[in-house]
C-alpha cells in the first residue's frame, strides 16, 4: 500500500507532494531491512520512477527525499537487478559531486544531497554486482579519491568523508584490482594516512613523532566515524604491504606508523567506540612492514627524563594516590624509551582475552603484531617480558591458575583453537628468546608441548632467531623452590611418596610386565602407537626413531 501511494505520486505528483509522501515513506521504513517478496514489482517501479524524478530540476530538500528513499529500497538486492544501470549511476555520481573536477563544495544547502548520494551507491555496490562492473567502468575510485582531496582539510564536511571512505572501502574490498590502483596510481597511501592526520588533529614535533594531550578531550563522533572508515580503507590499500623495497614506500609506512601511534595514545566518544577505533589500527599495524614499526616507541625528551626522576621525590609523603599514578605512569617507559603505545596494546590484548570469545578475529592479529614487534625490536621485547613475565617468586600454582596476563596467555596455549593456542604460545616463545629452558620455568611442559612438538624442540635447546645473549636472572624464592618443581605442570608440589619403595624386587618386575602386555595390546589394537624423537627433534612412530639412531651409530662405527 505504501508503495502504490508512493509510486502513484513520483508519476503524477509536482515536488512539493514527491517530498511530502517520499518523507513519510521514508520515516515508516527507515528500519527496515527485510522486505515482502508480494510488493517487489512495485519497488523496482519506485525505484525507476525515484531516477526520473532526480534528473529533473527539483528542489534540494525533494532530491533529499528521494534519495533517502532509493537508500532504503537498495537494501533489497532483487530489486536493483532492473534499476542498476550506467545512466542511473552517472545520475548518482553527479549529486555525489563525483563528476566535477574543478567545482569546490561550497554550497553547504548541497551538503546532505552529496552524503545521501554517497549513501546509496555504498548500498548498490555492495548489494550488486552489475555495479561493482560499472564502478570499473567508470573509474569510481579515482573519483572518491578526487572528491577526498577536495575536503581533506574541511572539518565541517566529515559526513561527507566518512561516506566517501566507506564507499573506497567497499570497492577496495570487492576488487583486488582497485586496491593496486589506490596504492600506486591514485596514491591512497599518503591521501589516506593525511585524512586520519586531518582527523586527529596530529601537530608534528619531529619526522615521527606528534605531541600527545593526555588532559585533551576526546574526539567527536563524527571524527571518530571518519578516522574508523579511513582505518577500514587503509588496511585493504596496504594489505600485501609486508616487503618493502623503496626508501620512498618506507618514509610513507613510517609516517603511518606514527599516526597509528597517535590513534592508540586518544579516546574516543565513548569506550565502544575507542575500542573499534583501537580495533582497526591494530588491524591496520598489521600490515606494516616489521622493520617500520619502530617508530611506535619513541626516546623520552630531555624535560620527560627530568620530570621521571624528579615527579616522585617532589609529592608530599601524605600524598598516596599521586604517587601510585607517578609509579603507574613510569611503568611505561623502558631503557628510555616512551612505550606508551604498547602498553596500550598490551591491555589491548588483555581485554580482548577477557571477553573469552571471537579470539581468532579479536585476539590473533593483537598477538600477531606484539609477536612480531618483540622478534624484531630488543626494547619492545624486554618491556612485554618485564610486564607478561616478571621473575617467578611465588610458584605455589600452576602456570595457568591465576588473573595475570602470564596466566592468561598459558590458559590460551591448550585452547581448542589451533590458531589461537599456536600464537599465544609463539608470542610467549618469543618474549623467553626461543629459548626452551626459559619457556618450560613460565609454563610447565605440558602447557608447551604443543608448540615445541611443532617446532622439533621437545628435546630442548632454541628457536632459529638469534636474540641478544643477556641471561635472566631468577629470584632467590625461584632458587629455593626449583629442585622441588614439577617440570610438567611447572609449579611447586610437596614430594610424594614412592608408590614402588614398599615393593619386593618380584612384585616391581611383575608390575613393569603387565604395563608392557598392556601397552603392547593398545598398540596391536592401533588404539595407541609408541613415538620417539627423532635426531633433529621432531615427533615420529618408534621404530622409524630407532632405525634412524641405528643408522647414525653404524656412521659413526665406520667413521672411527
């Protein structure tokens, strides 16, 4: 019914009455999503008679009206089969202003016809196929990419950039082709990573570093909106980004890199929304070249150093809670260095594993990147280790009994998701520099049997990266609890009493024949099959063990 009166009055009616029933049409459906399959002729005609309407010279509100009403029928795929056209989309590129090299915007009355032209094609090229073809045709990226230049430093058109983006955002996810466009051609990189600059309102102390107001407000919905879209748009420009070859390519990643940092240093709106900020430029960092991520800690300045040392000395000894924040605030600093921006990725990561769901979309690439920052930069590494894994004193529990991050990470290292237990424990690897000894005294063997059965090193010894040969030192409480450690479950247990001690030589070798019979029957039923290590350390079937060490001891008979 609604669509009858609707499409009787876009044939018949002047502007004046289009805008009045579009208006009401569009306040009834504005949540609706699911449409009835009886009415869909009739939505595919409001839809074309919707295009007439708009070529005709029409007020600003009506062509409002119109095309907030095509935003919500081109939520119905089947209906923009007849109705995505060339002419209809060159219709929508020219209220977008996408078609206008040289026009600036500013008639602000044009505004919200741009931001709900943005609107549906966002709907269309998502929702058909026909219009992700004609987007190519019509070189729509190149477009949005134009449009973006124009309003870049406009702060008062954020809807319109945050619509722009997302449309990129869009055609970049659906075609690989226009990513390598963006990157190369239209050079989204800088353009993009200028908008987020834009967004932030990033002032530049140094190449790559920006002056952080920890006591500033946090930004505005509309600014977080914008930096989200532009996040979303950069990670599928950058997201073959891992080799880069260029001075050029790196100066850009650095600078970046630099931004994202400050994206992890502010707030926004609300804590939702600092999260999905959050969220995106983890995503984002991910694609980062390692060797640029560098620039995600910075060296304290001269007045940073003097305030460190001086802050806590200064307070008053009455004044308890400003003391604790001096203590908290020094925490983020490590051989000198800021490490304020991961920090923040360490908590990042802890609330992420405190919502015990979606980990591998939620928690890996977080991991990933803290991974990757520890192999590849020493500071980075030695600040993660001194908060993830701080010298053992109290071994009384088990490694993955407690509410430390250290207990948490274990937790993961036997979770039922390969994915997830295999980088947490590659992230606690990483942090004991490969080494097999360092690991077992944080986790226990049983807790690491996974991932050192993956990497041959169940017989012990060290990973392929080389590591700066500090050792650690261990508490005098770690020295007097190790010799009565249990190596497999890595905590400390009361000695048990030797079940065998009270047993005659007889009832021992009657005992040790019957677990060999009954090992020999799991294993001819196949329910069980005996493994060995095999020379370089990984995990094979018995025999083939054997053979091998037979095979190198008649080696090293002929040698001699």
């Amino acid at each position: 019914m609604d669509e009858e009166r609707a499409l009787y009055v876009v044939r018949a009616g002047e502007a004046g009455a289009i805008e009045r029933v579009l208006r009401d049409y569009s306040d009834k459906h504005r949540a609706t999503f699911k449409f009835e399959s009886t009415d869909e002729d009739k939505r595919k005609k409001l839809c074309e008679g919707i295009f007439k309407v708009l070529l005709k010279d029409i007020p600003t509100t009506c062509q409002v009206s119109c095309l907030e009403v095509l935003r919500i029928l081109s939520r119905d795929k089947k209906v923009l089969v007849p109705v995505t056209t060339k002419e209809n989309m060159q219709i929508l590129l020219r209220l977008a202003k996408l078609n206008e090299s040289d026009d600036s915007l500013e008639k602000v009355s044009e505004f919200p016809v741009i931001v709900e032209s943005l609107k549906c094609l966002c709907n269309i090229v998502f929702n058909s196929q026909m219009a992700q073809q004609l987007s190519l045709e019509l070189n729509l990226a190149a477009k949005l990419c134009n449009l973006l230049r124009k309003c870049k430093d406009r702060k008062f058109i954020n809807d319109i950039k945050c619509f722009d983006l997302r449309l990129l955002f869009v055609l970049s996810l659906l075609h690989t082709d226009i990513r390598s466009q963006l990157r190369y051609e239209l050079q989204g990189l800088p353009l993009l990573t200028q908008i987020l600059e834009s967004a932030f309102s990033i002032k530049w102390t140094d190449e790559y570093e920006s002056a952080i107001d920890h006591n500033g407000p946090p930004l505005s919905p509309q600014e977080t909106d914008c930096a989200i879209e532009a996040l979303k748009a950069l990670f599928n420009v950058t997201v073959d980004s891992w080799k880069v070859h260029k001075e050029s390519e790196s100066h850009q990643f650095r600078v970046m890199a630099a931004v994202l940092r400050h994206c992890l240093l502010i707030v926004g709106p609300t804590e939702d929304k600092t999260e999905e900020l959050h969220s995106n430029a983890v995503n984002l960092l991910s694609n980062v070249p390692v060797s640029c991520l560098d620039v995600l800690i910075c060296p304290l300045t001269h007045e940073e150093t003097a305030q460190e040392a001086t802050t806590l000395d200064e307070l008053p000894s009455d004044k308890t809670a400003e003391k604790e924040t001096v203590l908290k605030s020094s925490t983020m600093v490590y051989n000198g260095m800021n490490m304020e921006a991961i920090h923040v990725l360490l908590n990042f990561m802890e609330k992420r594993i405190d919502k015990g769901s979606s980990y591998r979309e939620g928690l890996t690439p977080v991991l990933s990147l803290l991974t990757e920052c520890s192999r590849a930069h020493r500071n980075i590494r030695k600040f993660l280790k001194d908060q993830v894994l701080p010298p053992l004193r109290d071994v009384t529990n088990r490694p993955e009994v407690g509410s430390t991050v250290r207990n948490k990470l274990v937790r993961l290292m036997t979770h039922v998701d390969l994915g997830v237990k295999q980088i947490a424990a590659e992230f606690l690897f990483v942090l004991c520099k490969e080494r097999v000894d360092s690991l077992l005294k944080y986790t226990g063997y049983g807790n690491a049997a996974g991932l050192l059965a993956a990497r041959g090193l169940l017989a012990g010894g060290r990973g392929d990266n080389w590591y700066s040969e500090d050792e650690d030192t261990d508490t005098e409480e770690y020295k007097n609890a190790k010799p009565n450690i249990n190596l497999i479950t890595g905590h400390l247990e009361e000695p048990m009493p030797n079940p065998i001690d009270e047993m005659t030589e007889e009832q021992k070798e009657y005992e040790a024949m019957k677990l060999v019979n009954m090992l020999d029957k799991l294993s001819r039923e196949e329910l069980l099959k005996p493994m060995g290590l095999k020379p370089d350390g990984t995990i094979t079937p018995l025999e083939e063990a054997l053979n091998q060490y037979s095979v190198i001891e008649e080696t090293s008979s002929d040698t001699d």
